[in-house]
C-alpha cells in the first residue's frame, strides 16, 4: 500500500513540475499556492460540471441512487485516510486489502439494505392492488343491484 501511494506522490510530482516548467516558459510566474488555485479550481469546476449533470438524470429515477454515490465516495475516503493514519502512527497494518474489505462491507450492507427494500415496495405493491381489486369488486356488485 505504501508503494502505491509512493508512485500515486512521483505521478503528482511530475505533473506538478511539468505544469510549472509550462507556466515559466510562457512567461507566469505562478507559486505552489497559484498553482493549486488554478488546478484544482478548473478541475473542481469540471467534476461539478460533471457530477450535476449525471445527479440530475439520476434524480428523475431515484434519490437513493444519489445517496449511494455520496456515501460510497464517503467510505473510500474514511478508509483510505484510516490505512494512511495506521502508517503513520504504526497502530495496525496499512494495507490496501484493509481497505478493499472495508468497502466490501459497505457494499454488503447497501445490499441488504436494497433487498429489503425491493421486499418492502414488493408487498406494498401487491397490498394495493388486492385493495383496488376489492374496492372495484364491491363497486361492481352495488351497480348490479
């Protein structure tokens, strides 16, 4: 795990340095902080951009569709930032397996959660049609009186 995240820090390295080399040459005299600034506002902007369109669409079809992309995002998060502070304390073992499970589990449980769900509008369902077909079937004897 530490290895990933050691080549995860090159990559951002070289794209960081790279991208400073390309300010200067055009004549920018950017800092980290206007780096980070411009970056990470344009990439911010876009992912927005982004994430509003596809929330939008999934609003029509469902809201838990859209609050199961937030937790989700949620969970990786929580577990990625609990495997690098057990490196850096040394309380545990950082491993990316620790993390892999942890939202294995959190899939578990949404699923559970999901089929009951699917069982509870099932029965519901099944409950007002039986409702409606009696409701039509007194209707219908009271007009053939």
């Amino acid at each position: 795990m530490a290895d990933l995240f050691k080549i995860i820090a090159e990559i951002v390295n070289i794209i960081h340095d790279v991208i400073m080399v390309a300010a200067a040459q055009i004549g920018w005299q950017a800092t980290d902080k206007d780096l980070h600034l411009w970056i990470i506002g344009i990439i911010g902007i876009v992912s927005f951009f982004i994430v509003q369109a596809a929330f939008k669409r999934l609003a029509k079809w469902s809201i838990t569709s859209i609050s199961f992309i937030y937790t989700f995002t949620l969970v990786l998060v929580l577990v990625f930032a609990i495997e690098i502070q057990q490196g850096i304390t040394g309380r545990g073992h950082m491993e990316f397996a620790d993390a892999v499970v942890g939202i294995y589990g959190f899939l578990l449980f949404f699923g559970v959660y999901i089929v009951f769900k699917g069982i509870r509008y099932g029965l519901t369902k099944l409950i007002k049609k039986e409702k409606k077909e009696n409701e039509n079937g007194k209707k219908g004897r009271r007009y053939r009186e």
